[in-house]
C-alpha cells in the first residue's frame, strides 16, 4: 500500500508541473450550491470553466471553440481505471454516465493524512496532500499544530515555499500557539501563549503572505489585540480553543475574526444564562462556522442542530490527523502521542480527542446518506462555503479563477461521484486530471 500511494503522489507531482489541457465532461447530474441539474455539462479551456449548460448542441459548441470535438469516442467514466485516469484523459471529452458531477471539495481545517503530517516537510505535505485528494479535497488549507514558536515559523516558510508549484495548497492555518489552556485540546500546554505583538510579528514574517487563518482564544489578556493585527495583516482570525464570554467573542468578530474553529468543540457550550462564543459566531452573519461531521467529535443531532444554525455558513472541515485513512495504531499529533482505536484519535496522556480521522468525501456521504441533507446544503458545505471564508468564491490572488461553483469564469475543479455512494471516482485540480 506504501509504494501506490506514493506512486500517486508522484502523479500527482507531475501532473501538477504540467500544462493544464481543455477537457469536456458531459451527461452529468449537477450538484453544487446552485442547485440540481440533470443532463449537465462543462467545458474548460485549461484554466477555468469557459461554458456550462444541458443542451448537446451548446455543448458542441463550447467543444469546438477550445479544439475538442464533442462528437469523438468519449473517455468513458463507467469503464476507466481510475489508477491510470491521468495518462491520455487530460485535454479530452468525458462521458459521465450519469455520475454526479460537482465542484471540488475544499477543506480549511486539516492536519495530516496517510500516515503524514504537514508539520512534517515538503514530503510530509506532498503525501498528506495526496491522500486528500484521492479523496476529492482538491483545495487544503494546511492546518499547523502547536509547537515551539521557531518550529512553527519553520513549518510556515515550508507551506509558503511550495504554493508556487501547488495550486492545490491555498496557504497555511495555525492552530495555536495562541489558545486558552483550559480548551487546549490534544495542543502542547507547555507551547502555548499569549499573543503579544513581537509573537504575531514573528509569525506574520515567517509567512510572508500564505497565512491564511489563525485560532485565537479572544479571551486571552492580548487576545482582541492579537485579532485586530491579524486582520489588518490580511489573515482571517477564528475564535476557538477557547472559554470566552458571549460579549468577549463578540468583541473578537468586531474585531476581524472571520471565522468559528470547529464549533462545539475545544470551546464552552450553550448554556441559557452563559450563552458563550456559539450563539455570537451564530448571529454575526460575517462569521464562517467550521462543522466536524464524523459523528464522533459532533454526534448526529447536534450536528443537525448546528447546521440549522446559520445557513448557509457551515463550513465542514476535517481536523483530520496522520492517521486517515490508515489503520488503526500509534501515531504523532505534534510531539504528542496518539492512539488510534476503531478510527477514532486520542491522547495516549489523556484520552483528550486528538483530531479526527475524517475525509470531506466521509462528511459529504454522511450528510445525504445518514442525516438526510440536501445534496445542495451538504456540497456548499463542503466548496462554497469554506471558499468565501477567504473570499476564494471571488477572483483573487491566489487562486485566481473563483472557487465552489460549476459555473463559467470558475476554476476547473470538479469531482465525479458514484450517484448511489457518493464516492469519489474522478478529480480534476486546475483543470488537471489527477484521478
């Protein structure tokens, strides 16, 4: 198993330096934010979705205008071997078969996979990275775990050095160091603290630009400081880890944070006379609510209950480890022991929670298959919606074409999925086929 999945990060390596090709997938059904349409098609042009619709003639058309021919014997989803899927589809004309086809997930809160961390280098990210994508999550905020402070800007320099090269790696998250000890989860207790302006200085210029969130207990004494420096720098702060008053989270969203680190988790609940941060990151419509779907960190009607919510704003992310999609066993969240019993991550010190096992295909497949969502509401949580915590729905610096629609002007990013199972069958990342 350990030498196929690093031949397919070293496709995916490949694929990635290539010159992207115009491809056409046609006789899909249509799932994204946008709603359900049947006879779907797309064409790109290598870079970004030029044209959508349902009718063949149209869809003739937009093949012709980028060199493909709409009328040639189609790359047949139903019959293609997905492990040789990149050799010869790209720059060709796809015949869904009915599949579902939506726009590629995107996941602003992961750690690892594979057995890898992005704490761990270049070939820890690529191998991680590889694994989510098998797995349709096209585009990853890089979620870095508490460690010393020089670590921590070390791993930020690493992120930041490999975004050229990888559009699918849209910057880094840091969970920590600034987190409330009494909510700090499976985080270093002796690695946390205070922000102090020198501590968001050093971490700003480590980043050079690729940061792109970071958890901040508000309630801390340079807490809302540390908020508004964040901000005004360009990064979205979340409030998280933390044990923060209804009127103190409040002050963190006026102050710039944009966005609630896995709601219910690592944070004070509801209470009917200590309302705490949820029902302030709830009433602010600004605010993007990160949702753990696993069944496990959330379960099943508290879930549902937290997607009822803020429509529209829940975001599903992962939290996944090293350990997703691999067996059960001994791994490492940091410097931290970990246990991994029936796919489920705790501290071996503790027993605290340690990240999840979880893929954005497993949140999706729940939310339809088991808690009875719209195919609609569950793909939005997973595409649009954790793109407009950055604006990424929007033409941008660093992804260029808007992400989280099939719709023309977007990036090429698409999924087809198995219509009974949800499983993802095929990817396409900037309009390279990977899957």
């Amino acid at each position: 198993m350990e030498q196929s999945r690093e031949r397919f990060a070293n496709e995916v390596d490949i694929a990635l330096a290539q010159s992207a090709r115009p491809f056409a997938i046609h006789n899909a059904r249509k799932v994204d934010a946008r709603g359900v349409a049947e006879h779907y098609w797309l064409v790109s042009d290598g870079s970004a979705i030029i044209a959508t619709g349902n009718r063949d003639d149209d869809f003739a058309a937009a093949c012709a205008s980028v060199g493909l021919d709409a009328d040639t014997d189609s790359d047949s989803v139903s019959s293609a071997d997905s492990g040789n899927a990149m050799t010869g589809s790209a720059g060709s004309v796809t015949d869904a078969a009915g599949r579902m086809m939506t726009p590629g997930y995107v996941d602003i809160h992961a750690h690892g996979s594979w057995g890898s961390s992005f704490d761990d280098g270049v070939q820890g990210i690529r191998m991680a990275r590889a694994g989510h994508m098998m797995h349709g999550t096209i585009r990853q905020v890089l979620s870095l775990i508490t460690n010393p402070l020089d670590v921590m800007c070390a791993n930020l320099q690493t992120v930041h050095g490999m975004m050229s090269a990888r559009p699918d790696i849209l910057g880094a998250h840091l969970e920590g160091p600034f987190l409330a000890l009494s909510r700090k989860g499976a985080h270093d207790p002796e690695c946390l603290k205070d922000p102090v302006p020198e501590y968001v200085d050093r971490l700003l210029h480590a980043a050079n630009g690729c940061l792109r969130q970071i958890t901040i207990a508000p309630e801390l004494p340079h807490g809302i400081d540390a908020i508004c420096r964040f901000a005004a720098a360009g990064v979205v702060p979340a409030v998280g880890h933390c044990d923060a008053d209804y009127a103190t989270a409040r002050k963190g969203f006026n102050a710039g944070a944009g966005i609630m680190t896995h709601m219910f988790n690592a944070m004070n609940g509801l209470h009917h006379r200590k309302p705490g941060p949820i029902p302030a990151a709830v009433e602010d419509p600004r605010v993007t609510i990160e949702l753990i779907n696993d069944g496990f960190h959330v379960q099943d009607p508290m879930v549902r209950l937290g997607f009822s919510f803020a429509p529209h704003r829940i975001a599903f992310v992962t939290d996944a480890m090293a350990a997703t999609d691999c067996p059960d066993g001994h791994y490492l969240l940091g410097a931290l022991d970990v246990n991994v019993i029936d796919g489920h991550a705790r501290l071996v010190s503790n027993g605290a929670i340690a990240g999840s096992t979880l893929t954005l295909e497993k949140a999706v497949q729940r939310a339809v298959l088991e808690l009875g969502f719209t195919p609609t509401d569950a793909v939005e949580a997973a595409t649009l919606t954790p793109a407009k915590a950055f604006g990424f729905n929007r033409a941008n610096p660093v992804t260029k074409q808007p992400l989280g629609l099939l719709a023309p002007g977007y990036a090429a990013d698409v999924l087809l999925l198995d219509p009974a199972t949800w499983a993802v069958e095929h990817v396409w990342c900037d309009a390279h086929l990977l899957r």
